[in-house]
C-alpha cells in the first residue's frame, strides 16, 4: 500500500499533493479496530446461537434482512446531524460508541429478543456512523485525491474485516465454547478504536457548521440536477445489482469446491477487494470516479455470466469471487468520493448518506425481487436475466453521469 | 489537550484494554481448567457388551470432564443411572444394534465436518459423502439405510431465511441412493419445481417407504417417500423433522404453528387418522426426536449452567397427557436400541 504521512496529525486537516491525510489515515485505523470487533462476534454468532443459546441459525438470518432497513434510515439521520451541527465527528463517535456498549451487552444477552436487540444496537451505530465519517474523509482530503483517499480507508476497514474472525477463532481453540471471552476482547478493540477517534481524530468543522443547513434545505440540494442523475444511476444500477448471498449460494448449488469452502467464500472476495481498493481509487481520481464506478459494474456482468454457467470448477469459481471485489472496489469507495464532489460542503454529508441509502434500500429491493426470481425459476435463469437488465442499464448509467466529473 | 497528554491517554486506553481482556480470557481458562478438574466423577456402569446385549439408549454425553462428547450407552431398564462409554466421539450420534452413524466437526479457522459410519466396536467403517453442515442423521432400524441432512446457510444479509439443505441417502454398504432434493415433490397433485424446496429429517419406515420435511416458499410438508419411485408426496403442512413410531402408526415432530422465529412445540400426527396431538412439553424443542417406546418420545433440550453450555434427555407421553420428565442428565442426541436385529424389520 503506498501511503505517507506528511501533513501534521495535530490539525490533519487539507491534505499536501500527493498524500493521503493522517486524518484518513487515523478513520482508517479506528475503522480498522471497529472491525475486528465486529467481525469477531459475528463470524461467531451462528456458532454461539446454535450452540450455546440453542436457536436455529435459520431464525436468526430471517430477521436480519430487517436490520438493513432501519440502518439504512438512521444513515441518513447520522449525514444530516453531520451536517447541520457542522460536528461530524461527534455523530461519529456515537455510533462507534453504541456499537461498542453492544458488545459488552451480549455477556448479558440471552435470550433470541436481548440477542437480537443487541445486534440491531450494533447495526443502528454503524448506520449512524458511516456518513459523518465519509464526510470527514472528504473534508480532510485533496479533492483531486478523493478516491484514493476512500481507497486507503477502505483497505484498512478490509483488513480488519480479516481478522476478525482469526482472533475469535484463536480464541475459541484457546478458552473452548467461552464465547463471553470473546464478548470481552471484541469490546477491548472497540473500546481502543472509540479511543483513537475521540483522541486524536481532529474535529473538522464543516461548512454546516456556519451554515446551520436546516432539514428543507438539505433536502433541496440533495434534489438538485447535478445530483439528482447520479442518485438516480446509482439506484438503478443498485436494482440490478444481485446480493453476494445468492452468488455465494448458486456456486454451492453446482461445485462441491464451493460447497466446502461455503463459510469462506467472503474472504475471496475481501482479499481482492482489499488489493484493489487503493489502486482502483486512484484510477479514479485519473480517469473519472463516474467511468470507474460504471465500468464496475461490467465486473458484475461477467459474474452473473460465470454464475448462470452449468457448470463450474475452482477456476469459475475463483474468477467470481475476485470479479466481485473488483467490483466492491471500485464502487464502495468511489461512490462516495463522487457525491461529495458534487454536493455543496454545507450537506456534504447528507449527499454521502443519501447516495448509500439509495444504493443500500435499491440493493434490498434487488434481493426480494432475485429470490422471488430464484424461488420461480431457478439460479441459473435469473442470473442470465439480471445480466441482460444489468448489461442494457450500464449504458444508460453512463449517459446519466456525463455530468458528474467535475473538471479537475 | 496537547498531543503529549492525547498519546498518554490512549496509552493508558490501550494498557486498560489488554490488560483487562488478557485478565478476562486468562481468569476464563483458568476457571476451565479448575471446574475440569472439580467436575464430579461420572458414574460408570457396566461392560460395553453386556450393555449392549439388552435394550438400551445410545448418546452424546455432555457431562464435564475428560469424556466431554463421547458417545455413551445406559440400559433402558435404568436410563438415569450409571453411563458406559464407547471410544467414539459425535457431536450427534444415531444407533441401531449393528451400527451407528456419528457427525463430528473439527472446529478451527475452517471447520470441517465428518460423517461416519461405525461398526459394532464403534470403529469407523466408512466415510458418508457430506458437503455443508450436517445437522440430522438417521439410520433405518435394521441399520442398511443411512440418512444425512447438511445445512448450507445463505450469506443472511437482506436475504430473509435463505438456506438451502442437502439431504442424502446412502445403502451402509456404500451406494449412494441419491439427494433427495432430486426427487420429484408432489403437493395436492401438482409436482413442485420450484428450485427453493428443500428436504431434511428423514425417517425411515423400512423397505422402500421413508418420511421426510419437505420446504418451498417458506411452507413445510410431512412427506412420503419411495426411494425406488424417487419421488416423495406431501401428506399434511407445518411439520418438521418427523419421527416414526416404533408402531409405524404415527409421526412425532415439530411444529411451527404461529409461534415466533425460531420456535417450535412437539406433535403427534396420526398417520391412521390424520388427528394431531399437541404435546406436554411447551419448551420450544429443535430436535428430530426418537421414540422410547409406543408410548413416549425422547428429546435433547439445551441447557445453560454456570457459563457452560450443556444439555439433558428429557422424555414426554405421546398422548398429550401428562409432563415432560428428566430421562438422563448432560445428555444429547439419544437413539433407543430396543433390542437385536430380529425386531429391526417393520411392516
């Protein structure tokens, strides 16, 4: 990864050419603890509910779906509160914060309601979190140097996403079925991140700040032309845009190599995702975040084609995984490196929120809508037709954010 | 605050954190070792063999201590008394009086899981072929047939309840029969082809006949099954893993009803009339039970004691009368051998 600091961690603020900010740096850091201890409880909350508290896993994964929805609101509430106190480090702070008191819960939790408020805490704080914290990264970097700077924190969010499950599964060989062991040190991570954030994450006063945008007007400028084409393609392309789950899923249906390595078909994915996530963001920051985050998507396309295949192999198979995060790669962190060039600074984090709600609650709608597909007719058959749809929008998408580069 | 007095600050976060979660976990493993060592001795019962010769009850024993997991036999005469253990260790165990069949998981980074068939000295006899994560196994009663059901969760995210099962049977001697989800599925006279429907908890009835959970669109059926036809016909809806009686006249399972996600009460379906049976235990029960005799049913039910996850038999009236009472502490996964092969073959 190449990255430097240069600037002073003190004010952090502005980034000199070339560099991504030690603010972005240090998002990245407590992003990066944040999830270790997430990803420690939940690559072990299948385990822990069968095992310990006794529940079908199936019960738990039907009331997962729900969480989205509400998370995806409360995104927009934590971009609004961002933006009209001008503080969007302390909206921050209270989502890591009530993800944090989340863990430490779970010793208490034992029952599916106490487990199952428990984990919405979790969700509603990272829903809250997530804007304010794009808007900081925004504001604290060189606007030409945007998708590299989401690139960097996007990669280091990654690697905490990796090792999150080995710390927990060192941990479980090393004190056997003691989830609470893990409750613990997962809170100890969350507890650091929490630190390093409220220590030294420098506390960038946004436009809003002086602006005091009210809800009217926020929603004004989220609705103007230059934004109002990229919400719109993003939604579109987020319709089509099939949920890793059944990917997973229609691999495991044809080839045993799947079948086996079911639980760790993810990390394919992360690993590429994770190689990428720099080098893609700059590719954006050269050629255009709009042709990046289109071109993504062409990814998507040759995945739904080797999906639909009949059959598969560990060749086929691999190929989809990285395809898949070369697609995250170049859509999670140049999604937002778009908007927040596009919205005035006053609701920038607004802009963020409403882009990945929109992408989030499309996304959702797509899942209903495939399963619904899948249910009727089968893995194959669907996936050659979201590849049609897919392929005809791209086109589409591109012609809707011919105006989204702004001139460099 | 100044940057020195910042990084103080989050040295004295980061000391707190380590120290604390190191303490926790250390505390832990001590306490492990400690109760190990202080858990009471298990009784134990006689010989394997003379145990074995009368009608008895295989299972999981989950008492503490050094035989944590092994599979054990108490005599039906005396289901509470002292255990015999056998060599093997399952994490669900299925018996009949010249087999058994055990899944392990070897759990790590990647857990992998075994399905195995072992002889009469509880020695492997072969591997089953198994993908995902098994989750029911079931022997027909003269111990030719095997049954595995493994379960290959979705990615949950936004995708309600998608889980997709595999369900073989095998011949013990090593032919695979096939994936139940091949075989053709009838609802009310129309096949289903629905390519969510799933197939799981299987029960043999002897010869050709078995039961089964069959699934789509997020409905449940009791169905019937003929592995030479390779189709099975859905009898009646909301039943889950099915349990023949030793009569071959009923059906114990679980029931979803209108309860909440991820709750379940025990029936009894009577296959002469179709009556239903609500039974005595009102503990929501995630288990394909076995039967004891005619009359009653065994069950495992979870229970969390001082930190540590463990669990008991428990036993109920078929009836519906009656209370459900304890059949043996730290138990799971039981499975009646009523006597020798004679006895093996129902109609």
């Amino acid at each position: 990864m190449y990255v430097t600091i240069r600037d002073r961690p003190a004010d952090g603020a502005g980034a000199t050419a070339g560099k991504v900010s030690a603010t972005v740096l240090l998002l990245g850091t407590v992003s990066l603890l944040t999830d270790v201890s997430s990803e420690m409880v939940a690559s072990v909350l299948p385990l822990y509910l069968t095992a310990a508290v006794g529940l079908n896993p199936v019960a738990f994964g039907f009331l997962d779906g729900m969480y989205q929805g509400v998370s995806a609101f409360l995104r927009i509430a934590g971009g609004y509160a961002g933006d009209r106190g001008g503080q969007p480090k302390w909206v921050a702070v209270v989502g890591y914060g009530a993800s944090a008191i989340s863990r430490i819960a779970m010793l208490a939790a034992t029952g599916f309601a106490a487990i199952t408020a428990v984990v919405t805490a979790d969700r509603l704080g990272k829903g809250l979190r997530t804007a304010p914290r794009d808007a900081l990264i925004a504001e604290a970097s060189d606007p030409a140097m945007l998708g590299r700077a989401f690139g960097v924190h996007r990669a280091l969010d990654t690697v905490g996403a990796a090792l999150g499950p080995l710390v927990a599964f060192a941990l479980l060989w090393s004190v056997p079925g003691s989830y609470d062991s893990i409750f613990v040190v997962s809170f100890a991570f969350a507890v650091v991140g929490l630190a390093v954030l409220v220590l030294f994450v420098p506390n960038l006063r946004t436009a809003g700040a002086t602006a005091r945008i009210g809800l009217r007007n926020a929603v004004r400028e989220i609705g103007r032309r230059g934004l109002r084409g990229p919400l719109l393609a993003a939604g579109m392309l987020g319709l089509l845009t099939v949920g890793d789950g059944f990917l997973y899923l229609t691999l495991q249906d044809r080839d045993d190599f799947a079948a086996v390595w079911f639980p760790l078909l993810y990390v394919g994915t992360n690993v590429a995702y994770l190689a990428l996530a720099v080098p893609l963001g700059r590719l954006a920051d050269r050629v255009g975040r709009a042709r990046v985050l289109v071109a993504g998507h062409v990814a998507l396309v040759v995945c739904y084609l080797l999906g639909a295949f009949p059959s598969g192999g560990i060749g086929s198979t691999v190929t989809v995984l990285l395809l898949l995060g070369v697609f995250y790669a170049a859509t999670d962190g140049v999604l937002p490196a778009l908007i927040s060039r596009l919205a005035p600074a006053r609701a920038r984090g607004s802009a963020i929120a409403a882009a990945q709600t929109v992408v989030a609650l499309a996304r959702f709608a797509s899942s209903l809508l495939f399963g619904l597909l899948w249910s009727v007719g089968g893995p194959a058959s669907s996936l050659l037709l979201f590849a049609a749809l897919l392929t005809a929008a791209i086109p589409v998408a591109a012609w809707m954010l011919r105006g989204a580069e702004v001139a460099r | 605050m100044s940057a020195r007095v910042r990084a103080a600050v989050l040295a004295a976060v980061l000391i707190m954190a380590l120290t604390g979660a190191a303490g926790y976990v250390w505390k832990v493993r001590a306490d492990q070792a400690a109760s190990l060592a202080a858990a009471p001795a298990v009784a134990r019962g006689g010989d394997l063999a003379t145990v074995r010769a009368a009608p008895h009850l295989v299972f999981r024993s989950t008492a503490l201590g050094r035989e944590y997991g092994r599979v054990a036999v108490v005599p039906l005469s005396d289901p509470g008394g002292a255990r015999t253990f056998t060599p093997a260790t399952c994490e669900r165990v299925h018996a009949t009086a010249v087999d058994a069949i055990c899944l392990s998981a070897d759990r790590g980074l990647v857990t992998t899981y075994q399905a195995r068939l072992l002889g009469t000295d509880w020695a492997p006899v072969r591997d089953l072929p198994l993908t995902g994560i098994p989750s029911r196994a079931r022997l027909s009663r003269d111990g030719a047939l095997a049954a595995t059901t493994t379960f290959v969760f979705g990615d949950s995210y936004a995708n309600p309840g998608q889980f997709s099962t595999r369900t073989v049977v095998t011949r013990t001697g090593g032919e695979v029969i096939g994936d139940l989800e091949k075989f053709r599925l009838v609802v009310d006279g129309r096949t289903i082809t629905a390519a969510d429907r799933n197939l799981w908890g299987v029960t043999f009835a002897g010869g050709d006949t078995f039961y089964a959970t069959a699934a789509s669109g997020g409905k449940t059926w009791l169905v019937r099954g003929s592995l030479s036809a390779r189709t099975v016909t859905a009898l009646r809806g909301d039943v889950e893993c099915p349990s023949l009686s030793p009569d071959g006249t009923r059906i114990a399972f679980k029931k979803h009803g209108d309860l909440p996600a991820g709750r379940w009460r025990l029936a009894v379906h009577d296959l002469r009339t179709g009556a239903e049976t609500l039974l005595a235990e009102t503990r929501s029960v995630d288990d394909q039970v076995e039967w004891l005799d005619d009359g009653t049913i065994v069950y495992g039910l979870p229970r969390q004691a001082s930190g540590t996850a463990s669990s008991d038999v428990w036993k109920v009236p078929a009836d519906g009368a009656g209370a459900p009472e304890l059949l043996i502490r730290d138990a799971w996964s039981p499975a009646v051998v009523r006597t020798a092969l004679a006895e093996g073959n129902h109609p």
